[in-house]
C-alpha cells in the first residue's frame, strides 16, 4: 500500500473504532430503557432496535478487522485492538 492509501486505511479504522463505541453506548443504554419498559409493544420496539444496533456493530466489527488485515503490522496501537 502505498502511504496515502495506508492513512486512508488508518483514518477509517480509527473512524470504525469510534462507531463501534458509540453504538456500543447506544445498546447499553436501550437495553436499560427496555428493563425499565412496561407495555409489551415498547418492550418489542426496543427489542427490535437493539437488535438492528447489534447488526451494525456486526459490519462494523467485519470492516475493521478486513483494515487489520491490509495495514501492516505495527501500524495501528496494539491498545486499540
């Protein structure tokens, strides 16, 4: 790769990263609103949402382990993995 397609790569990882704990955050705190849901029809809602969250967090996670693999080694803060 050459330099600019490695900060590409880079840029988007740690772009990935950040969405990864947002949604992350977003799927805890529906999981609270759901304990705290009384109706059946808000609890399926909310069901269905985190489900939807789980599923993006899924690519996420798919498109930032297809970056680890294409940047080299070393290139990316071991913390962050």
């Amino acid at each position: 790769m050459n330099s600019k397609d490695v900060e590409r790569s880079e840029r988007e990882y740690h772009e990935l990263m950040g969405a990864l704990n947002a949604t992350n955050v977003l799927k805890e705190e529906l999981k609270l609103r759901l304990d705290e849901a009384r109706d059946d029809c808000v609890r399926e809602v909310l069901d269905n949402v985190i489900a939807l969250v789980d599923a993006q967090c899924i690519e996420y996670r798919h498109r930032r382990d297809d970056l680890r693999v294409r940047l080299q080694p070393g290139t990316i803060d071991e913390s962050e993995q």
